[in-house]
C-alpha cells in the first residue's frame, strides 16, 4: 500500500508524458517547473486535475452526471491517494456585462442582504436590491449601468424611399436583402415616397412598431413572418448580438454608448439608491475601494446584522491580503485581467471549511509586481497550512523558492520534453545541472550601453481610468518597459496612448486571437495551402484531396480523427478512429508522398522540423518566425484551443515580425516563460528594435526592466491608490528614485 502521505502517479502518457511515475507529498507546497511545452501543466491539469474530477463525477446519479462539466480520463495507469482537486486557473468568468466583482465573489449577496435587514427607509427584501431583479434594476439601461443610443439618421437616409439604393445603411439591410424585405414586402409603406414624407402614423410604423402581425399582408410576405420597427429592431437583433459584434466598425459610426443618465452608472433604481445605513446606500458601498467598504462595514453596530458583518469582513479582507484592494466591487468582471481572475477564485478559497483539498494553480504570478507576489505568497502559505496540498505550474523565481517540494520538468520542449528531470527541495535544485538550475543561479546584468530614443511623443493630462492627469513623453525608436504594481495605470496609459496616436498601433494581447477547435498553427500562419500544393504538384492531383475538412476526410470520422460515442445519461466515450487511426486522413490520400512523407506525417511535424524539411521553401519565414518567438515546439496540425494565454500572443507576435518602423504594446510578454525563453525572447525584442521599431512592453520582470533602454513607472498603489507618474528614464535611474515601488526589488 503506498504511503499515506503522499499522492502517488504511475505510468502517465498523457500528451507529451514519457511514462512518468511519482510521489506528490500531500499537505505541501510542491512546484512543477521546466520550460514552455515540457509537460507541467500536461501533469498537473490533464492527469492529476482530470483524473479527480472524473472521479468525483461519477459518485453523482448517471441522471447529474450528463449536466456536469465532461472530462475524458486522462492515459494514466493509475493514481492513488487522490483527494478532491480543485483547479484554480486563470480563465475569466463568463463576460457577461451583468457580472461584477461584487456578484462573482458573492459579496454582493450579502450587501444585498445587509440593506434589506438594516437599511432605512426598508424597501423590500434582499432580491429588490439586485440590479439583474426587476424590483432593483434601472429601468432605462436595464440594470447594465450604460446606455446604447443609436443616431436614426445614420442608420436610415431619410431624403430617400425604400426603392432606393443605400436607403438603409448596414449591410443585411441593403436594397434587395431579407431584411429590407421584411419593410418593402409589408404593404404598410408607398416605396417610392421619401422616408420624411411619410405621415406620423406611417412613421411611428417604421421606426417604433413593436412586433406585430400583419392583418391582410401582401402575397410575398413570408406567411410566419411579424413586422417590426427599426429601433426595437436594430436593438433585439443586431446591437445586442453577435451580429452586432461583427459588424463593430459599422454600428460604431451610429451608435453611440454613454453612462445611464437615470442612473449614473449605478445600475440600480431612485428606490433602491434611497436606502441607506449610515449615510451611504448599496451602490456608494460598492463604488468604494475595498479598503474603504471594510471600514463601512466596521462601522455597522446593529445587532440585526452582526452575522451578515462577521461574513463580509471575512471576504472583504480576503481580497485585500492577496493584493486586490484597489479592486470596487462594481468592477465589471469581463474588465480583469486573467492574473486577477485567478487571484479572486484564491481569495474565495482562502476561507473555505473544506480541508485536505488539493490545489492546482496554473502561473499565479502572471501579472503580479514583485511586491503583490509577497502578498500571493502569505495566501499561499494560508491554503497549504489549512490542510490542504497545493500543485503550482510557475517560472517565477521567488514563486519556485518558496516550495517545499519542487518537480522539474524536460530536458526540452514537446516531443523532447514529458520527463522528470529533477525532485528535491528548492536549495538543491539550485544546486543541480538542468536548465532551470543554470537559469536561477545566474544573476541578471543591467544592460551596458542603453539606445537613445529618436523622438518622444508627449502625453498631457492623461485621465483615462484611474490615471491622474498623467503627463508624460512616450520615448520612440527604443525597448520600454511600462513598470507599476498590479493595477496602477499601466494599460490605461497605453490605451490612452493608442486612442491619442494617429500614427497606427500594433496591440499583442493575450486576449484570444480567434480561436476555434479547427485552427491550428499552420492554418495561422497561411502555409496549410503551399504545403497541399507541394503534395498536389508531386502527385498529379488536386490539392483539396489533402484537407481532411475537404475531399481528403477520412468517412468514418469525418476528418475529426476520433469517434465519439455518445453514452446517454453516462458521459461521452472518444476513441481513437480506427480506419484512419487518428490521422484524420483517408487511405488513398495516405499514399501519395512528398519527399518520403505521407500528408498526416507532415501535419504531424513541429515547427521546428517543418523548418528543416521546408528549407528550400518560399514560406519557411513563417516558420522562422515562430521559432523566434520560442514556438518551435509545437506541431503544424495541433488545435490552437490546446494553447496558453502566452502561446497565442507569441503566435500573434510571430505573425507582426515582418514591419519595420511600427509601435508595438506588448502585454506582459513574459507570461508563462521559463527565464531561458525570456533571454531568447529579449534577443527578439532587441532585433525588433534594431529594425526601427517602437517597443512598448507593459511587464513585471526585473530581468526585462534591467534589458531596457527606458523605463516609466506608474503607481504607487493599484486603483484609486495608483494612476500617477512615479519614474520616467533610463533603468538605472530608478535605483535613485525615492518614489519607486520596483525600486527595492532591482
């Protein structure tokens, strides 16, 4: 029987795992480090994670299992002495313009409940309060805090009729379309007499008409079809949806959005906003820092709501200690970043009840200055000392110092990672030869010799967010780095930048960059074609043959490269396709070789192969692009969902490496990089610049701010506490600047 405390895997294979077995000891902090693609987070989220939770599934009912969330089980022999694992990822909550921090960490909840027990004058109980209820919510904005108001006249060309071309500017309802049918084909309206000409009757028609049917319509007029106005239109089906997104550049020279005047962006009703404890009402309390809500809620004697103030300090401060005060409760959740998403799922762990959990964190250092890390850390220390194991996949320094148990993964990236290369404690990994261990011992050096910046282009009076009235020269033609505690201004600075700057901004962000479960790097990259027209070219056939999404498909699974079974109430059962054995190509396309290798083979390459055996290929810069980036690694044919936040802002970085003379915001760019891959990625930044490029990088690493050739940094808190200029020049300079935060950190 294996010891009990210790959590033990034998022979994982999941993804890239050479057939791995050890022991994770429980109660403890254990680290799992090793460059991009070695195998962390295949180990930790796709096996350990996975296999829990599966597990977990299957104590409900068959009739729940089929609502719960689906997880494959993971190619491991097995594992034993699993406890209950929780994932504590960095994905965002829904974007859900309802969902504030308030409402995602529940906190609302209970200030929903404190007013409805103490708040004079009483109003109702706790649900007239909320701003998603209709006793609560702001009648105008619909309790969204903002309104959308569209400009009739640059929708709709009055000086014309519906028998014009371009009558109505956007385009499913051009002259023809089914949209414009639903006005031409009513009967209600004379098509050849100008829109301004029509009677107020026939106008309120055309504009305002809720959704109606038709007494005696026309012969042409679709039979299930209801009439309805432009306004009510335009607002259920194209401002609101999908549709509307798509259309952005379109709806955004008619539409206009501003802060709800009824409301003032509160999202609450006058009724609501009348009750008060203490002078201050629902939504004042939620506007406050959280600093301030604190010593609101310490403030509150009545004997009515001792329960409700012990539980919302308890929350409160939670937020707090792990460096999240300067958040308000009213923030909108789709506003944060993924660090700090990450960081509230902490804060509402910290409290639980439930112990002997384990934790699995994926980078909790993203996007954290070295002085919020300490801050991260104490939380940390909290969870483990609860009785809890705690699994963290982490490149940073400090983060890896504080494990009790560290698992180092490699040797390289991909096909040449999956092993264990080093387990031991933090003063022996230091002590050992793998690249991590040569990474951490090796001091970073302030750069010799800084460049010079070609020009500046000034900022004055920057107030965008939280910045105070920030003025500012942006250098140009040099390597910055935007400096700040979490929250300081940082990406208010540079979206006032791009908002004030005609010349155009290339922005890498590590929001998605249109992602589906069919894009793959080489689809990216637009080099899927000039590889089928080589293999077409070879073989004296045509090239559709060789997309398994065209001709070339294998016909049992569709070019999926899996079957999968559907179970019923029981959870969905993938397997392998055998007639095509997971290649997602058909027998006869299999055949047909380019150079000894079969289209699947190919496919199946990394990039870093496909750059040798494409060397004589006008596209092979495609590929050299994204070996810059450090993405050798991954495979032409592997789905871009399967990639990191980081993954894919390098693969749009790898897709920019072309321009000369251009601005580029990169954000956090070291995200998820083991320190090897940041000194590779730093020889990039520095041919970018060489090449006559701007580079603006928004960043916490000392080891990048040190490479620098100017650094501003903004603080000196986050929130209402940060937004001020506290440093602009050279990087050294820092270090005799009595304001700086990073200061003490360099």
């Amino acid at each position: 029987m294996a010891n009990d405390n210790m959590i033990h895997i034998y022979g994982a294979t999941e993804n890239n795992l050479k057939n791995l077995s050890l022991a994770i000891p429980k109660k403890k902090i254990t680290v799992f480090t090793g460059v991009s693609g070695s195998g962390k987070s295949s180990l930790c989220l796709d096996t350990i994670a996975a296999e829990s939770r599966r597990e977990l599934n299957e104590t409900f009912p068959s009739f729940v299992q089929q609502y719960l969330p689906k997880y494959g089980r993971p190619q491991v022999e097995r594992i034993e002495n699993l406890p209950v694992t929780i994932v504590i990822d960095q994905k965002k909550p829904a974007g859900n313009s309802r969902s504030t921090v308030g409402t995602y960490t529940d906190i609302y909840s209970l200030l929903r409940l404190l007013f409805s027990r103490v708040g004079e004058p009483f109003i109702g109980y706790s649900d007239s309060f909320s701003f998603n209820h209709p006793a609560g919510k702001c009648e105008r904005c619909d309790g969204i805090g903002m309104v959308t108001e569209l400009d009739i006249h640059k929708l709709v060309d009055f000086d014309k009729c519906l028998n014009d071309e371009d009558v109505i500017h956007f385009p499913t309802f051009t002259t023809g379309a089914w949209r414009w049918k639903r006005y031409a084909y009513s009967g209600l309206f004379d098509l050849n007499k100008k829109i301004r000409d029509y009677s107020e009757e026939e106008l309120n028609l055309f504009l305002y008409s809720p959704q109606i049917r038709l007494k005696n319509p026309p012969s042409n007029w679709p039979k299930s079809a209801k009439f309805e106005g432009m306004f009510p239109r335009m607002y259920r089906s194209i401002i609101t949806t999908k549709e509307g997104k798509r259309q952005q550049k379109v709806l955004d020279k008619m539409v206009s959005t501003f802060v709800c005047p009824d409301c003032g962006g509160t999202r609450v009703n006058e009724k609501v906003r009348s009750c008060r404890i203490n002078g201050k009402n629902i939504a004042e309390v939620v506007d406050m820092p959280i600093p301030e809500a604190i010593s609101f809620v310490e403030g509150i004697t009545d004997p009515l709501a001792s329960d409700i103030r012990r539980e919302l300090l308890k929350r409160l401060r939670a937020l707090v200690e792990i460096g999240l005060g300067y958040l308000s409760l009213s923030r909108g959740t789709s506003t944060l970043s993924g660090g700090e998403a990450q960081r509230i799922k902490i804060a509402k762990y910290i409290n639980s009840a439930l112990t002997d959990m384990v934790y699995v964190l994926d980078e909790p250092s993203v996007g954290l200055h070295p002085k919020d890390i300490d801050r991260l850390k104490k939380s940390l220390y909290r969870l483990r000392d609860h009785g809890n194991t705690i699994l963290i996949v982490e490149h940073h320094r400090e983060i890896i110092a504080m494990a009790d148990h560290v698992v180092d993964m490699g040797p390289a990236a991909g096909r040449h990672g999956g092993q264990i290369m080093f387990e031991g404690s933090y003063p022996d990994l230091l002590a050992c030869d793998t690249i991590t261990g040569r990474m951490l011992r090796l001091d970073t050096f302030w750069k010799d010799s800084v460049r010079k910046p070609t020009g500046f282009f000034p900022i004055r009076n920057a107030s965008l967010h939280n910045l105070k009235h920030v003025d500012v020269d942006l250098p140009l033609g040099v390597l910055t780095v935007i400096a700040g505690v979490a929250g300081s201004g940082k990406s208010s600075l540079m979206e006032h930048f791009m908002n004030v700057c005609d010349q155009e901004i290339i922005s890498i962000q590590q929001k998605d960059i249109g992602i589906n479960l069919r894009s793959t790097p080489a689809t990216y990259l637009d080099i899927s074609d000039a590889i089928r027209n080589l293999f077409a070219k070879a073989n004296r056939v045509s090239n559709q043959l060789f997309s398994f999404n065209s001709k070339g498909a294998c016909p049992a699974c569709g070019g999926k490269g899996i079957i999968v079974s559907e179970m019923a109430f029981m959870e969905n059962i993938e397997t392998v396709c055998e007639l095509c054995g997971g290649s997602r190509y058909n027998k006869e396309v299999l055949q047909y070789q380019y150079r000894g290798k079969n289209i699947a083979e190919v496919m199946e390459m990394t990039v870093n192969e496909a750059a040798e055996f494409f060397a004589d290929q006008p596209f092979l810069p495609a590929l050299v692009s994204m070996q810059k980036v450090g993405l050798g690694y991954l495979h032409l044919n592997q789905s871009m969902t399967t990639l990191s936040g980081g993954e894919l802002q390098r693969v749009k970085l790898a897709s920019e490496l072309k321009r000369k003379g251009s601005i580029f915001i990169i954000d956090e760019p070291t995200s998820g990089l083991h320190l090897d891959d940041i000194r590779k990625l730093l020889v990039l930044f520095d041919e970018m610049t060489d090449a006559g490029n701007t580079l603006f990088l928004v960043e916490h690493s000392l080891t990048v701010m040190k490479h620098a050739d100017y650094v501003i940094e903004l603080g000196p808190g986050g929130g209402t506490m940060g937004g001020a200029l506290l440093y602009a020049g050279e990087p050294k300079g820092i270090l005799d600047c009595p304001d700086s935060v990073t200061r003490a950190y360099l």
